[in-house]
C-alpha cells in the first residue's frame, strides 16, 4: 500500500466519553493509518457528544444531533466520510445501518447485528441492495493463530470435523453490578435495549461466529440451556447450547458472565478424525496441533511454517507480542482494502477476508434459536 493513500475518512455512532468499545475501535481502525475520525454522533446526550467531539478533534459542525442530517450533510461535502462504525447499544443498530447504507457509506458495525431477527433480516434487505462494503466486528477471527486453524482445518490437516467446542467465559456479572449505576452493564441486561439476548448475544454471537469460521461448517440446529443465576437479572447470564453441523459432527458453546476467576476466556477445541487443534485467547500468539500417532506440535505466531492466511495478517517478527487491538485492527485492514479497491475500480478482493451481513444474520438466528429452545427445555430448534 503507498503511504501517499490518504485515510479513509469515518464517522461514529456513538462510542463518547462514556463508552469503552467505542474507544477500542477508534485505535484499531487507526492503528495502521488507514482510516481518520472526522465526523459522528457521540452520545445521546448533546453535551457529552459535543465534549466528546473536542476531545477527538472532531470539529463543533461535525458533531451532528441526528442520523439523518449526519448522513446528509456528510454526503453533501466534497471532504465528507466515506465510513461509519456504530458502536451503540443494540437496539439502536438497525436504524444507523439502514440510514447510512441506503445513503451510500460503508458500514462497520459492532456485534451483534441487531437487537432482534426480525431487525436483522430487515436490515439485511437494505446492505444486500448496497455494493459497499458492510462489516460486523467480529474481532477475535483477526487472530493470526485463529486463520491458522481456519486454513488447517480447511487444506484437511486435521480430517473431517466430529466435534468443536468453544468456550467464551467471563465473571463480571457475577452479582447484580447492574444496580451499582454503571451505564455499561445497565444496557447489556436490559431486554429493551439489548434484546431478548443476554450472554448469549453478548458473547454467546463471538463464540458461534468463531465455531462457523474456523471450521467452515453451516449450523444446523441447536438445542440451549439458558440461565439466570442472579435472580434479580432479566436477561440470561449463562447459556449452554448443543449444536448439530451440516457434516453430521457436533459442537458445543459455553459462555457465561458469572464465571468467577474468568475475565476474558475465549478458547475453542477442534477434532478430527486425523488429528485436533487448539487456541486461547489468553494465549493468541500459540496453536496446538495434534495428529493422529505422531507427536503434538505447538505454532506460533510469525514461524516460518505458518501458513499465508495467518502471515498476512501478522505484522511483528515471532516473539513479539501482537494482542487485541492487533487483532481487531486487522479487520480494520480487510474493511480499508476492499473499500480501497471498490474506489479505484477494482472487483478482485479474493484475499479479503471479514465477518458481513450474513456473519450477522446468522448470529441473530443463533440467538433467536438458542432462545426458544431454552424457553421449550432444550427442544431441538432448526437454524433455517
């Protein structure tokens, strides 16, 4: 990439003063210099969106009061966004997406899709109708070692696929935090702003996504346990979910909030008939591989035998710590690329490789599903 290429310019929904993840994207789409803040609705709230915009160094008559007269105005100047990232409780997602990819701009948007199936399958009408670019982010699949074990399982290193198990505990909900007044957990277990969903689309959409792109296997059906171990809690903080594949294999999600000791334990285990892997988020730099009679093997992160899918998205030599905002900063680099390649006319992004519209769709069938088989004692429910 010549270093003449100037940012892709982008707007935020949401993700002030007031919100983490906000902040979290901002690093990892300018980490590499390829996208610039320039524009956004930053809270709600008009004065914490204004002071949020100062901060950012987002100019007073960039910091709009709507969607609409962003999206608008925005598209009326000749230095305006070509990008938006929404970053806004759930239940606000679907509106952003529907206004901003009818008017044209490519969109980023944080998981889940939408607060609802119902939602998301509206909205995927609307991006299906758009050529620009449309990304929901799933960060953890910008691991290295995680496109490792897609590309091993995917060139048959390890055989046919019999079972997968991923597991996705945190211990931060572990008692009623909700109650304390912090904004952050208020949302995320509240049903009208969160959804049906607790956990289970919280993290309950990473943990699926990431059993789907690594093994490369459609979801068939699922049948869920879901918990509310605090009482006072509206939304489930722990589910269990049996999962049926299209090869006749098996899976397996836990994710829970109230795991004590755990903060982010993302990890998943894949068996074949010839052999397995293995990854930690607590540990991203390192994949086990086991084979059948032969001694395991551990591969790290940047070693020569690693394969291309997981070289180019490897941006340190071996031995050097890459973590989080690496990781999700690379999906940052896949979104700059094809954005990049649709404005200069190019149609060839076969080395593109980020979660979209479907990713999102998909995950909110998960939900849907996970839902009413907990709701009928664990039922076996079809993901259609």
């Amino acid at each position: 990439m010549s270093e003449k290429v100037q940012p892709i310019a982008y707007g935020m929904i949401g993700g002030g003063q007031t919100g983490y993840i906000g902040k979290v994207h901002r690093t990892s789409a300018e980490l590499f210099g390829r996208f610039k803040l320039r524009a956004g609705i930053f809270s709600s709230d008009p004065e914490i969106s204004l002071a949020s915009a100062l901060e950012l160094g987002v100019v007073p008559e960039r910091n709009y009061a709507s969607l609409e007269a962003m999206a608008s105005q925005e598209k009326a100047r000749p230095d305006g966004i070509k990008a938006v990232i929404i970053t806004t409780p759930n239940h606000l997602h679907g509106q952003a997406i529907k206004i901003f990819s009818q008017a044209g701009f490519h969109v980023i948007c944080d998981k889940p899709l939408t607060a609802s199936l119902e939602e998301a399958l509206e909205v995927k009408k609307i991006v299906d109708c758009s050529p620009q670019l449309f990304m929901v982010t799933y960060c953890y699949t910008g691991y290295p070692m995680v496109r490792e074990a897609k590309a091993l399982i995917a060139n048959g290193t390890i055989g046919n696929v019999r079972m997968i198990k991923v597991e996705y505990p945190q211990g931060h909900l572990a008692t009623a935090v909700e109650n304390t007044g912090n904004k952050k957990f208020q949302w995320r277990v509240d049903p009208k702003r969160s959804g049906e969903g607790g956990t289970v689309a919280d993290i309950g959409t990473h943990a699926f996504h990431m059993l789907r792109y690594v093994s490369g296997l459609r979801v068939t059906s699922v049948s869920a346990q879901l918990n509310s171990f605090v009482e006072t809690r509206q939304l489930d903080d722990n589910a269990v979910v049996n999962l049926k594949l299209e090869n006749g294999g098996i899976g397996l999600i836990w994710v829970s909030q109230v795991a004590i000791g755990h903060d982010n334990s993302l990890n998943f285990k894949v068996y074949g008939d010839r052999g397995s892997l293995e990854w930690t988020h607590r540990n991203p730099s390192n994949l086990w591989l086991m084979r059948l009679n032969q001694p395991n093997k551990l591969i790290t992160r940047g070693s020569p035998e690693a394969t291309p899918q997981s070289k180019r998205v490897t941006h340190l030599p071996a031995g050097h710590p890459e973590g989080y905002h690496e990781a999700f900063a690379n999906l940052y680099l896949e979104a700059a690329t094809f954005i990049e390649e649709l404005a200069s006319g190019q149609s060839n992004c076969s080395e593109v490789d980020y979660p979209g519209i479907t990713d999102g769709v998909e995950g909110m069938k998960f939900v849907n599903a996970a839902i009413q088989s907990s709701q009928d004692n664990g039922r076996w429910f079809e993901l259609n």
